[in-house]
C-alpha cells in the first residue's frame, strides 16, 4: 500500500469512480443511457464530482443518502461536540481541537493540548497520516452545496431523522436552498432512518454514537421501510420519465 502514500486525493477518487462506471458499461446487460447511482453519506461528494466532470456515461439520475450540507470539518465538529458537550471543559478542548485542525488545513504541523481526548487524538493524527493526504484536506474543506447546483439531472437526497451523523434539518435544509431552482431535485426524510437507513425505534434524544455505531450491521437491523419506498418510488418515477 506503500505506492499509495501521498497519492489519494478528491481527482483520484473520481477517477476510481470513473474506472467502476466503464467497468459496469462494459457488461452486455447493462444500459449505459440508465445509469443511476445511490450513494451514502460521503459517496455523495465523489458521485456528484463525478457528475460535474463526466463526459460520457453520466448517471440519469442521483439517489444520494446522508448527504452533508454543511462543510465536511463542519460535520465532524459537531459530532465531536455531541459527544463530550457534557464534559465541564468541553469548551476548552473545542478550542484546542479547532486549533489542530486550523494548523491542519494550514498544512501546518498540529499541535494537540495534552488534555484532548484518546479518541479526538486518534483522529486528528488520522487526518495528517501521509496515506491519507492530499485527500484528506480537500474532504475536510469541502462544501457539497457549493458543487451539487451544478448537477442538472434529477437528484433525490434521503437523510433520516434519527441521523446523528448528518442533520436532516440543517443538513437538509442546506442542500434545499442549494437546490432551489431546481425542480428535479427531490428530498425525504425518513422518521425512523440512522445513517445507514436502517430501522431505529430508540427515540433520536437517546441515541449515542456508541450505541448507534454498534448497531449499524447488527444481526437484527433492518432497512428502514419508509426509506425504501421513498427510493424505490423515485426511481419507478424515473422509469416512467423515460417511457414516456
């Protein structure tokens, strides 16, 4: 994984991506007037980059799920906070966190104060890993809604409202707004949808990111029905869009 070092950024990820579509057209089965993709959370960034630069085999259409609308070192912000608001000096190792982090984006060494938390620190040191830069700065300065205006094709954003990750409201609102000239992009917001569009019944006040983390592939979690259908019903509306 050595030749790798240095070496992702946001160009490389869309040429994957590029890779995987020419790889998919190639089959005999596959329409490449029909492409439709569904993306989770981060993939969103990658499918519409993807979109914006495409010259042949663009998607029809965009199924993008948990989509940040906010600047992705935004996102992770607020979760962090969400996770030690309850601390008596959460607002002293904010400001240490968002002093590392601005050292970060300055493509500056970090300097972390002794008293952030193990798991803030593991993060922080994951961000300058040399195998994961460039990337690793363009995706934390990256800002879904200034790009997502810029796709024509219909679009169809999901983001449940037991979410912890991303917020449906803010979130949400954010890529409306983005959005509001368009009338062919769609929205849904699942009642009982993680991340994941998996099923939640814990009231959203209860949810913790242990608790959330740990369930996402448990042997009892289901696809939530409501996210489903909104999906499925959306494309079947595509599909009639396209006989017609």
């Amino acid at each position: 994984m050595s030749k790798f070092v240095g070496r992702l950024s946001m160009q490389s990820h869309m040429d994957e991506l590029a890779g995987a579509v020419e790889t998919l057209v190639s089959e005999k089965n596959v329409s490449r007037d029909s492409l439709f993709v569904l993306t989770s959370s981060e993939g969103a960034i990658h499918a519409v980059n993807y979109q914006l630069q495409a010259k042949t085999y663009r998607f029809r259409g965009l199924v993008l799920t948990g989509a940040p609308g906010r600047v992705i070192g935004e996102v992770a912000r607020s979760q962090i906070f969400n996770q030690i608001r309850s601390l008596p000096d959460a607002g002293n190792l904010m400001k240490s966190y968002d002093e590392a982090v601005a050292e970060f984006l300055a493509d500056e060494p970090m300097v972390m104060g002794p008293s952030l938390p193990d798991g803030i620190r593991r993060l922080l040191r994951s961000l300058e890993n040399p195998y994961n830069l460039p990337f690793a700065r363009e995706l934390w300065a990256y800002d879904l809604p200034e790009h997502i205006s810029g796709v024509s094709e219909p679009m169809l954003v999901v983001i449940g409202k037991k979410d912890i990750q991303t917020d449906w409201k803010i979130d949400g609102g954010t890529l409306e707004s983005a959005t509001a000239q368009k009338t062919a992009a769609s929205f849904a917001y699942p009642e009982n949808a993680n991340h994941v569009l998996k099923h939640e019944e814990i009231p959203f006040e209860k949810l913790t990111a242990e608790y959330v983390g740990s369930h996402y592939n448990a042997p009892d979690a289901e696809l939530d029905a409501e996210a489903a259908h909104a999906i499925f019903k959306w494309l079947d509306e595509r599909r009639n869009d396209q006989a017609a």
